[in-house]
C-alpha cells in the first residue's frame, strides 16, 4: 500500500531512546485517508513520532472492516518503493496486487503476499469488484543497509494454523506455536495473528532479543494487565520472554510483530527508505522522470504492466534537508 498523504512527514530513526513508564507502552493512531472522493480510511501507528520501528517493522497500517460500496475500496495507482518489504495480510475481502516484476496476485484472508522492494520496484493495489467489505493490514519492513540494495522479488505464502492456549495462531513472517511461513526476511522477525473466538487467556512465549508490538483488531483486550483500546498499539520492549494477553467476551483478534532491534539509522519519506537525504532525492527525480514523465521504463522502478490507468505522482520534497538524527 502506498502512503498517499500529500505532505508525508520525514520519518527520523535513531534518536534518543523512548523511557518507559511502565512494562507496557501504547500507542494510538491516527486516521490517514487513502485519497479519492469516498476516501477509504486507515488507521496507522507506525511510524509516529514515540516510536518509528518495532525491530524491523516501520509501518502499521490498519483498515476496515469497510462497507466497500460505502468507502469505493481499495484503488491505489501503481507506486513506488525502496529499501523495505511490504506484507499484505487480510482478514475480509480481495486485493489485486500488480508490480513492475511481472507479479499478478490476489491478496486474501489468511494468505500472506511479501513484495521485497530492495533497491526499487512498482505496484498497484485494486480491490476486486466481488469484495463487499474490505478489512486487514499492511505493512512494511525495513531492509537492513546490508540488504537494501537488493533485487526486488514477490513471494507468496500460505501458513498452516497453530493453536496456543485459548488462540487460533496464523504466522506470517517468521514462526510461532507450529504455524509459519519460510517467507524471506533479512531480519530476525515474526508476525502472526491470534484468534481468540470467545473470552480466554493466552500465554505468548517471546523471544527476549526482541521488541514487540501487539495490535489490537477487535475485542476487549489486556496485554500485560494494561487495557489496550481497539487499533492501538502495545509496546512491549527486549527482555521480555511471555506476554500474557486475556480477550473479554466475545473473543478478539491480534496481531503481533516483532524483531531484534534494527541498530540502524534510515530515513522514511513517502514511500521510500534510504539512508540520507540524497537517497530520498534520487529515488523521487528517478521516479518522476522515469515513470510519470515516461522517459525510461526500463529504469529502477519499471512499470506494472496491466493497470488500467496513470501511476501516483510523489509529493513535493519538503524545503528542509532530510537528516537522520544520531
């Protein structure tokens, strides 16, 4: 998914530690909408300004469930990206997914689409006409500087369930409970939905060289004894090896990612990452030359072949210089 804000604010990593108050940090979003007459919203909490990485895990975020013929869906023009892979994980509807490698896929409940942009690629993302409601997640990973170079791919995963006290475990990047997927990742990494169908504990093991996230979908949930409201976000931070999460009546649905640390410092603007200002610079003329102006489609972000209309142009570079801080 793209980032379609007009003024998308310079993502800093590798500032100044976040001191928690308590075992558990939470973090709420902010709607963003993705654009057009009947703008279809999203609710996003990374990257924000208390925290822009969990491990490799840079963007959150989280839609729906929409009434489709109410917000128009998903239309979302193709797009760049560098430096990150994206992860698409639904929960109702279909997406058609397009990229500039040659890939035609569809997105769908419990299957896991992973676009690896390395050092750039293009796509597009269409809900199909048959979706009534639309309701999932997107994310993105940031490519570690050792691997952010590398020549994009698509890849597409199908995770057997696992089961872990009262939860349903469906893994998507990494491995948990018996449920995961070999989906390539150039970080340690993991990322599952929990389903819990009616009230219930569940005692999550974690790795303790790991910072996670627990997101909220739907049901009233306690992460380690602190209320966590729906499409918010729990922090919880290395050294932690369990997490207990309790759902109230009627269950709950969850996601939780986590990963080591990046260690690094990147800039995000728009839809790229890079290492620095001149980064940033590039990958934006290259696109707006090359694609929007249509001078080279054999060029770093090629072109998605089968979309029924003109690719997104990027928004103006603010007047200030990007930096990362540190």
């Amino acid at each position: 998914m793209s980032n379609l804000e007009r003024d998308p604010a310079e993502v800093l990593v590798g500032d100044d530690p976040v001191v928690l108050d308590a075992p558990v940090e939470i973090l709420e979003p902010r709607e963003v909408p993705l654009g057009g007459p009947r703008a279809m919203n999203v609710r996003r909490t990374l990257p924000q300004r208390r925290r822009s990485l969990i491990g490799g895990w840079c963007f959150i975020d989280h839609y729906g469930p929409d009434d489709v013929s109410a917000t128009g869906g998903m239309r979302v023009p193709p797009h760049p990206h560098t430096g990150l892979q994206t992860v698409s994980w639904l929960f109702e509807g279909e997406i058609e997914h397009r990229d500039s490698v040659g890939s035609h896929a569809m997105v769908r409940p419990g299957e896991l689409n992973l676009m690896t942009a390395g050092r750039g690629i293009s796509h597009s993302e269409v809900s199909t006409p048959g979706t009534t409601r639309l309701h999932g997640v997107q994310l993105w990973v940031a490519l570690p500087d050792a691997s952010r170079a590398t020549e994009p791919f698509f890849e597409h995963h199908v995770p057997v369930s696992g089961r872990l006290g009262d939860a349903e475990v469906r893994t998507f990047v990494g491995w948990l409970a018996g449920s995961g997927t070999d989906a390539t990742v150039f970080s340690p990494l993991v990322g599952a939905e929990l389903l819990l169908r009616t009230a219930g504990e569940v005692v999550v093991p974690l790795d303790p060289s790991f910072e996670h996230g627990v997101l909220v979908d739907a049901g009233d949930v306690t992460v380690a004894g602190a209320d966590v409201p729906r499409a918010h976000l729990a922090y919880l931070p290395p050294g932690c090896d369990t997490v207990t999460i309790t759902a109230g009546d009627g269950g709950a649905r969850l996601v939780l990612l986590g990963g080591e640390p990046l260690g690094e410092q990147i800039v995000m603007w728009w839809n790229f990452i890079g290492r620095s200002h001149e980064d940033i610079v590039q990958y934006r003329s290259e696109w707006m030359r090359d694609v929007i102006d249509d001078e080279d489609e054999h060029g770093r972000f090629g072109v998605v072949a089968g979309y029924d209309g003109r690719p997104l142009p990027a928004p103006e570079l603010p007047t200030v210089r990007l930096k990362p801080r540190g």
